[in-house]
C-alpha cells in the first residue's frame, strides 16, 4: 500500500481531464483521486468557449489519432449525453461551395470522410435550397452527424458524478512546479504541495509551462490563437436548419467562419483566428507580457506567421472590421448583416507548433515513469474526449 496521498492526481477541470477522471473510477474504483484546476469551476477555458460542434470527423487525415479517436467518440459523447439529460442534437453540417472551384474541392472531403467511414452525402443546389433556403452554394457535402451540445454542461455532470465517487475536487489551486521520483510525482501548488502516484497533466493553453517542468517541451510550444465570434440577432435563431461551412481553403489550417445553431436556440457566427498576446484574454483589453515574450521568443512563431503571412493579415483585417467579417459570411448567406452582429463569448485556441514551425495537426501525449501529458489536443478534441481517456488505458499510457 503507497504512503502518498493519492493514486492519481489530475491537473486540469477541462472535458478531458474529467473524461479520464469518469475512466478512471470505472477501471479502479477504489482509487484515491484528485482533479485540481486554477480556476474557481470546470471548464473555464477551451472547454466552455468552443463552438459546441460535435464534430462527425470529415476533415482529419485517414488513420490519424484525430481520425480515429472523433469517429469513436462521437457516439459516446451522445450516448452519455442522452443517460445524463446533457442536451445535445444531430442536427448534421452541411459543407457549402459557393463556385465551381470549390466545388471541384468538395471531391476530395467527400473521399476523406468516406475513407475515414462517415456518412457524407453530396447534394446539389436544389436540394441544398429544399433544406437550407438562407444559404446559397452550387453544391455542398453533408455530415448528418455532426451535432451540437452544451461542453460546460459535460463538465458539470461529470463534477457532479465524480465527487458522488469520492473524487475530490480542488480548484483555485495554481501549481508552481512538478516534479518526480522513482516512487511518485510531487505537485507544487499555490494550496501547498500534493503528492501522487501517478499524475496525468490536461493543461490546455498552459501544457508546455506543465510539460516544461518536467523536461517535455522542447520540441513544441503552445501558440495561443484568438476565435472571435458573434450572435445573431433573435430574428436569425432559426436561419438555419444545419451547421453552415465553407469550403476550407488549401494549405490554411483552420476551417473558416461558420453559422452554428447553438443548444441554447440561437445562431452563432465565426470564428476568425488571430493571435492573442495573452493565453487568457478573452477581453482583447490587456498586454501579457510573460505569453508574448513566450510567443515572440520561439523561432518556431517566426517560421509560422512568415508561412501564412498572407492569411494572418487577411484574419486580423477581419478581425479590427464587422465589414470583412461580413464579407466571408456573404458568399454563402447574404440575408445576414452587420446590424445582427452582437457580442459573444471568445474562445481562445491552444496550438501546438513545432520549432520547425509546423503546426502539430494531431494529438501530442508525451509520458515519463510518473507523468502523462496531454500537450496538443486541438479540435476535434472534445468531440474525442471521452475516447481519448479509454485510448490512454488501451495503449499502456496509464
């Protein structure tokens, strides 16, 4: 019998910290867990700031974790979803090109999402008009299960059952410093120090600061990317029947701005993608020093920003004006305008890049004898999120 405290600790209240949590008290129910988080509740950060997509997996290379894992963690998330009256709906996406070209690009997303065991279907303009008569496009693919759900609304069941277990919670908990032994992980904290076992480290916008303290991070750094979006006007909540997105552009390595239907009964706009100075600004209203020199003293930034140079003038332009964000919306929906724009939530994108400056477009786990690190989970991540947790069990991470 250990003498430390814990079996496993889990830094980070996200959906993936709480999705190996829920695994965790499954495979060893007499385990003695703890989940800390720096924040006062769950889900503070990505979690409760994405778009809310269920994503069915059309867009990730064949084989890939990312691939692999949303395939299976689609139907999980919905079925835990439907036990615990998380509210969630199928409402399908529909991938819309609005020209030729893009429609000729549609070919290979259909292909994709075949070789990756989707259901996609190609739909032409007519039928696209029949279901979605506020879109315009020559064609579209659609994704019927590509769905929408409540990502808090997870984390806060999954609190809710966990501490029925005896997990114990401690938030407003910061940590300081990490650190192991043959025997265990000690964990530095703002609360004091915490001993375990077996620590697993679900950082998110903070994971290379986590995997830096135990030597993990010098081949990545998280680059923080600013997703600002909008919600329609009351008069729109109904404007669409499915997901709305564009047709992605080659070689960009995010998906557009989209109209979403929300859980909630309303209709969202975006996200572009701009770099942030902070890791946590959602306000756009201060300077970070200690993330922008993180950012600004990576070579790894360099290379990226000089690779997309281009497409990063093009998202800060959008960003300083509702006129060109307009302008991306337009081309598929043109019944929309500035006026119906109103604020919403940011949410702000933790991005992986190597020193090489390549986005790292999968999953990233890196382990030591007494630590498992999430260090990338991009989206589909929360899709994926409770597969993710039984990938760590099946593979021997933990």
């Amino acid at each position: 019998m250990t003498s430390n405290p814990y079996d496993f600790c889990i830094i980070g209240a996200g959906i993936i910290g709480l999705t190996i949590a829920y695994e965790l008290t499954k495979r060893h129910p007499s385990a003695r867990l703890i989940v800390i988080d720096k924040e006062a509740g769950p889900a503070q950060h990505q979690t409760g700031r994405n778009s809310g997509v269920i994503h069915a997996g059309v867009y990730y290379t064949p084989g890939s974790l990312k691939a692999t894992l949303c395939r299976k963690g689609v139907p999980t998330i919905t079925d835990f979803c439907a036990q615990h009256q998380v509210a969630f709906e199928q409402c399908g996406k529909l991938i819309v090109a609005v020209d030729n070209d893009e429609a000729s690009r549609l070919d290979g997303l259909f292909e994709r999402g075949q070789e990756n065991c989707i259901q996609v279907k190609r739909i032409g303009k007519a039928e696209m008009a029949e279901i979605e008569p506020s879109i315009t496009g020559v064609s579209a693919i659609l994704s019927p299960t590509t769905g929408i759900v409540d990502y808090a609304g997870i984390c806060h069941k999954l609190v809710e059952l966990l501490t029925a277990q005896g997990v114990t919670f401690q938030f407003d908990t910061a940590v300081t410093d990490l650190r192991e032994t043959s025997d265990e992980a000690i964990i530095e904290t703002t609360q004091g120090a915490l001993k375990t076992v077996q620590l697993i480290v679900c950082g998110g916008l903070q994971a290379d600061r986590l995997a830096d303290m135990m030597g993990l991070a010098d081949d990545f750094r998280i680059l923080p990317f600013r997703g600002e979006y909008f919600r329609l006007a009351e008069k729109h909540n109904a404007i669409v029947n499915h997901l709305i997105y564009p047709v992605p552009k080659p070689g960009l390595p995010f998906l557009g701005v989209h109209l979403t239907k929300m859980v909630g009964g309303y209709t969202t706009v975006g996200p572009n993608a701009v770099l942030s100075l902070g890791r946590e600004d959602y306000q756009r209203s201060f300077f970070e020093p200690a993330d922008t020199w993180r950012t600004m003293s990576y070579p790894g930034f360099w290379k990226l920003i000089n690779r997309f140079k281009a497409a990063g003038l093009s998202e800060l332009k959008r960003s300083l004006s509702k006129s060109a964000y307009m302008k991306e919306v337009h081309r598929y929906c043109t019944s929309i305008s500035i006026e119906d724009l109103q604020p919403y939530r940011t949410g702000i994108r933790a991005q992986a890049v190597d020193r090489n400056g390549n986005m790292i477009d999968d999953f990233l786990i890196k382990k030591t004898p007494r630590s498992v690190h999430i260090c990338n989970a991009p989206s589909p991540a929360a899709t994926s999120a409770f597969a993710i947790a039984d990938y760590l069990f099946e593979t021997g991470h933990l």
